[in-house]
DNA sequence: AGGACGATTAACT
DNA sequence: GTTAATCGTCCTG
C-alpha cells in the first residue's frame, strides 16, 4: 500500500472520517475540537500525506469583523456560505494559501482556519517542498498549505465524501491543560470587540511531540 | 481606473 | 524588533 520506506507505527488505515454533522457547529466549537485530529492529504497518483493539527481559529460570522464574511457573499468567499464540510481556500499577500474548513450550518459562513500541524505521512516530500529545519516545516498557515499541495484547486472541495482528496481523520484527544487559548493573530484594522476575541486555539509546544515518541514505542 | 490592503513569511538590523 | 515580497480582491469615485 504505502510507499514509504519505514513503518511509523502511528500511521493507520483510514478510519471514519469527520463528518459533515462535526463540522455544523459554531466555528469556535470546531476550532478547538480540530486540534489533535488528522489532516489528511491525497496527492492524485501521488503520496498521502498528513499531519496532527496543532493551532486553528474561529471566524464566526458577517458579523465578524475579522471574517471575510464581512463583505457579505463575494465570488471569493463563496464557500464559506455553503454547507460545512467544504474547504475554503484562498489566495493573499500576492503569494500564500490558506485552509479553511467550512462551519455552522448551511447558509451561515462560519470557518475555522488551520493554522498549523505536526507532519505525519509524507515527511520526505514535505521536507523537500519546505527545505526548512522540522520544526518550521508546518507551523503557519501558508506553509501547511504549501507542505500539502493545497490551493485554489480546493477552494469549495467537500471533505466529506468518499473520493475526498482532503479530509479529517479522528486523531488524538487533547486535554485542556495541554491547549493555549487567546486573540486571532495577524488582523491589521479590525475594531474590538472582534481584534481580542480568544478564539485562537493551540496546543502546548511539546505536547503532542511527546505523545508520538511514547505511541510509536520510543 | 486607481489605490489600499491583506486571517503571512523570510530575511534582515 | 522591522520590512520587502507580490498580486488578487474589494473599495471608492
């Protein structure tokens, strides 16, 4: 099956994906619940490749004024006002992707920013896209997306059907005490309440480095 | 038609 | 800490 030259033993068959029921709930909700679980990535004739995701954040509404939902719908935000389970993708700074995963219900365009992953499957070709040292490989939005091939081709891609090239696998439970909560990063201009809301979800550095070495039998 | 700016990153002082 | 890179999107007029 794999093509890889060494088992990890923290790698398994696919196993029942995050469904669209996960992703209809309020953004915040999905933002922390995302964190520890598998981002998966399906190259078509190419590798799999995955992560754990490690930092996300909520974006809840045209009510948001750090959403690109306050415009209300525009050609690019499309996605973000279909139903949840769809990836929003899309372009800035002239030169990066970012992920979204589509929240709430159908109709309100909620979304959850991945922002950050520990790489699993597809080291090797993350390491060669990125040619970073480890730790900087996925720790940004833009580089997560570029670790995995992701851009406008995916903008409004359901990640909940079968022939899914990018999805979610149930990962690995995070306790509290190992997640740091504060404000969205990275918003120029935008008024309070919505510049401090604490809706940036992240787990612990270490945390979850320390659980693969103990689960792959370190 | 023109301009401001961006849910970032890497390099630099 | 600061700043250039680089261009699509959305606003104003």
């Amino acid at each position: 099956m794999s093509s890889r030259s060494h088992p990890h033993p923290t790698t398994q068959a696919d196993r029942p994906r995050l469904s669209r029921d996960y992703f209809a709930r309020s953004a915040v909700e999905v933002a922390r619940e995302i964190l520890g679980t598998k981002l998966v990535r399906l190259e078509p004739g190419r590798s799999r490749l995955s992560g754990w995701i490690t930092e996300a954040e909520a974006y809840i509404g045209p009510e948001d004024l750090a959403s690109h939902a306050r415009h209300g719908h525009t050609d690019r935000n499309s996605a973000m006002w279909g139903e949840p389970g769809h990836a929003y993708v899309y372009f800035t700074y002239g030169m990066h992707w970012m992920l979204n995963l589509v929240t709430e219900v159908d109709g309100r365009p909620g979304a959850v920013l991945v922002r950050g992953m520990l790489p699993d499957e597809g080291l090797e070709t993350i390491r060669k896209r990125r040619n970073r040292p480890d730790p900087q490989l996925t720790d940004g939005p833009a580089k997560l997306c570029q670790s995995l091939a992701i851009d406008g081709n995916l903008d409004g891609h359901d990640l909940c059907v079968p022939e899914a090239e990018l999805y979610l696998n149930p990962g690995v439970e995070i306790p509290d005490r190992a997640v740091t909560i504060g404000p969205r990063v990275g918003l120029n201009h935008v008024p309070e309440p919505w510049l401090s809301q604490p809706w940036r979800f992240r787990v612990n550095p270490g945390f979850l480095t320390d659980l693969v070495e103990k689960e792959s039998g370190a």
